[in-house]
C-alpha cells in the first residue's frame, strides 16, 4: 500500500461552495490534509484503517495544535468535492482512494479495514497532480 503524500502549503478545496465543511476541536496537534474521525468527545483526531480506529469523517483544512478549533472538509454535494495538494502519481482518475493504516494518511490500497473515501479525479491542478475527490462521510467501510 502506498500512502499518497500531501503537501500542506498546496492543499486546498478546488470548488469551495460545493464543499461541505464543519468546525471542529482538534484533540491531538493535526497537519492540513490529514485524515481525521471524531472521536467520543466529537473532537477531531487522526483517523486510520486499522483494527482500532477505521472511521473516517473528512480532512483537515488547517494545521492546528490540539484543543485549538479548525475546520473540517467533510466531504461535498452529491458526488463529493475535489480538493488538491496530493501527490498521487502513478494512480488513474477514478481509483479508489482509502483510509491508510498510518494514522491521518490516505492510500492507493485498503489498510486492515477497507475504508474507501474518495477517488482521483480527473482533473489536475497547476502542479499536474491529480486532485482527490472525497465522497460526503458515509464513507464505505468493509471488514476484512
């Protein structure tokens, strides 16, 4: 499995209003672009595809210590929404996009717990990096 990297400076909604995005208290220091769940205290904490922790409820849109409010993109309208600064080479538009099992990661492949979130858009943006299109937070998720 390989974990697409993210680079923070560059990550950004492409179509804000058509993007769904919630403030959230942050539990643990969280980095842009990581994938976050929420937690039994409904705080935002990193999510990952492993035994423990599977759920996935969006990404965070800013780098935030933890107890610090940032907000949350939790998807989009109908089909989801795209967002950019994922560095995805080597995947076609339309692969699946996964919860990784390293903690606030995204992947090519399934994790212990196939968390499926998004898939790689056609679309690039001004790097050539494909976009990353994340479905709303009913995320589909399949025990193995």
């Amino acid at each position: 499995m390989a974990d697409f990297t993210c680079t923070t400076a560059k990550f950004s909604l492409c179509d804000p209003q058509r993007a769904a995005i919630k403030p959230r208290r942050y539990h643990q220091t969280i980095t842009a672009g990581q994938a976050v769940f929420l937690n039994t205290s409904g705080e935002a904490a990193l999510a990952a595809a492993n035994a423990t922790s599977y759920l996935f409820h969006g990404l965070a849109m800013q780098s935030r210590l933890a107890s610090e409010v940032g907000d949350i993109f939790e998807g989009g309208l109908g089909l989801g929404a795209e967002c950019a600064g994922f560095e995805v080479s080597g995947a076609n538009p339309s692969a699946i996009v996964y919860l990784s099992n390293t903690y606030g990661a995204l992947a090519s492949a399934a994790g212990t717990v196939i968390v499926r979130v998004g898939e790689v858009s056609a679309l690039t943006d001004p790097d050539n990096t494909h976009n990353l299109r994340i479905w709303p937070i009913s995320a589909d998720v399949t025990y193995r």
